[in-house]
C-alpha cells in the first residue's frame, strides 16, 4: 500500500483511505453495524490506514461504528482517524455552522464517539458564510496547540477560501469530490493544492457506486438513497454513464488486466499528491483494493479514458447536489 503525509503534519496514512458515509446509514438506506464493523477491520487488514468520517454521518452513527471497530479490534496504534466539524442538524436535516462555540461542542463529541483522545485529522465539512473564516481557522489552530487534533483539512472549499484560513492557520489538507466523472477541481482546487504544498483527499473516488462496476440499468435505489436525488442516476443520463463505465472497464481489464474501480482509484493516485477515499460498507466492496498499488496509468492510457468520457458523458454533472443549506430556516 502506497503511503504519504498529509501536508506537512508529520501524519502519514495510506493513499487510499475508506470513506464511511454510508456506513452511518442516513442518506444510503440504512446500514447494517456488524457489517460496517467488518468493513472497517478488512480496510485494516488490507493495508488501509485512513478512516475518514464525519459527525453528519448517520448523526454520529459512523463515528461511533468506527470508533467501535477501532477500539474493540484494538486498532488505534495502526489507524489515522480523519472526521469533520462544522455541520449541525436539526430535525435530520444538516446545516452548516463553523462558529467556535460550535466547533468546541463537536470536538468533544466527536472524541467521545471515536474513543480517542486525538483526532488525526480534522476538517471543516463546509464552508459556513456566516461565520468569518478567520474564527473558524483560530478555533482549529486552538485544537492542535492543545493536542486534540494533529492536522487540519478543510472540504469544499474554493482556493480563495482556502488562502483565508491558511493565513490565519497553516492548513495540510483539502477533501473535494474528485474522480473521473466529477473533475471539476482539476480548474481550479487541485492545481492550488498542489502549489500550496496542501494533500487532496478525493471524496466519491467510485462516484457512489457508478465506477465500483456492480451498478446496472435494473439496480433500484430505495429509502433515502441519495443517488435517488442525484442526477448523475437518472433516465438517459444514468445509462450513459454505466456506458462509459463498461468502457472503462473493457479498457481496465483488456489494457492492464485490472478491475474497473482499481482503474479508477489509480487514475486518482496519478494526479498529483493525492489520496483516494474508497467507500464502502461490506468487506467484498473492497476486494479490488489490492490491485491499485505497483502500477501507473501511461499516457497512453489517459488519452483513451478521456475519449471514452468525451465519447459518452460530454454534459458532466456536478455533485453540487449535495451541498446541505448554509443556516437552517429557523436562523434566517
């Protein structure tokens, strides 16, 4: 398994790290703990060392299955938590608040949920408009020099953002949607990350599912799935992109004899300094984990992932569908 550190922490994790928001169920039809706690404990085994969670998660669901697997398998020695803060809720429904008082609150429950005593990495979920970011970044800064977390990331936030609060307090890492459907930050945020020495966690490495290659025309999504929401799922537009996820596959399998979502992590780990968030919520979801490392993607071989993408899924969509309100309606 291929390793780095975040920014310049001095915390270093795998490049692939397991995203664990649908193991908090909310948003992904539920979820089931024993599986979730499975999950977790075959990352490990494989080499993976990044959980990266968030409060939001099933509201605190995932933070306390994780914190559960961590501590019962007895893992926190060969683990670096990554969690978030700066999302509240109210009635099942997030909204964003970065105000210190309210960052005090959730690192504390976040630590109780995990069962740690440090955080490895924390991260605000979303940029809060109403609160300066200057308070947001002090408040952070205050949290390192008191040894609760060890590096600070920040997640949906726009270079100009970013620049506010490293200049308040050295930031090591950003978390974008990034992966071969979604490359919008390739304008704008990965460049910045890479001149201003910061890691990029990428979110939705298989792009909810569309690039694990289990996905077809019949797989119906029920409760509160989101990808019920997501426009990337629906009518003609859903089947051109499980088109251009066959091609991708034929290509993975014919040109390097690698699995589709290996192929899509790889392409992730090639951009740049760059670590892939991998969720899943059932160990075999992570089987393809172990082709990713030992290769690079040819140049070759990227000219032809961008002509099946231009061939099938010129009209890219977003994930800006998933952007919770910025105060709830109360506060307004």
């Amino acid at each position: 398994m291929e390793k780095m550190m975040i920014g310049a922490s001095g915390v270093t994790t795998s490049r692939i790290g397991l995203g664990t928001w649908a193991i908090g169920g909310w948003m992904w039809g539920g979820a089931d703990e024993a599986q979730s706690i499975a999950t977790i404990r075959s990352a490990v085994e494989r080499g993976v060392t990044l959980i990266d969670t968030a409060p939001v998660y099933g509201f605190g669901v995932s933070e306390e299955v994780v914190g559960k697997a961590i501590a019962e398998g007895r893992l926190r020695d060969k683990v670096q938590i990554a969690t978030k803060v700066g999302l509240s809720w109210e009635d099942g429904k997030p909204f964003r608040d970065s105000s210190p008082a309210r960052i005090r609150q959730e690192i504390e429950a976040s630590l109780r949920r995990l069962r740690t005593d440090v955080i490895d990495l924390y991260q605000v979920h979303w940029p809060d408009n109403e609160t300066p970011i200057a308070q947001t970044a002090e408040a952070l800064g205050e949290l390192r020099r008191e040894g609760k977390i060890r590096a600070i990331g920040v997640s949906n936030f726009s270079p100009a953002q970013t620049d506010a609060f490293s200049a308040v307090t050295p930031l090591d890492a950003v978390q974008p949607p990034y992966n071969l459907f979604e490359r919008e930050i390739e304008a704008d945020v990965l460049p910045h990350a890479k001149a201003a020495g910061l890691t990029v966690l990428a979110y939705g490495a298989l792009c909810r599912g569309l690039l694990a290659g289990r996905i077809t025309a019949q797989t119906a999504f029920t409760g509160d799935d989101l990808r019920k929401q997501d426009p990337k799922f629906q009518g003609e537009r859903f089947r051109r992109y499980l088109a251009a996820a066959e091609a991708l596959k034929t290509l993975a399998r014919e040109r390097f004899g690698k699995s589709l979502p290996a192929l899509a992590v790889r392409w992730i780990l090639d951009q740049g300094p760059t670590i892939a968030l991998w969720g899943a919520r059932r160990p075999a979801q992570l089987d393809p984990v172990d082709e990713v490392s030992g290769w690079r993607l040819d140049e070759a071989a990227k000219s032809q992932i961008d002509a099946i993408l231009r061939r099938f899924v010129e009209d890219r969509i977003s994930p800006d569908f998933m952007a919770p309100p910025a105060r709830r309606a109360s506060s307004r």
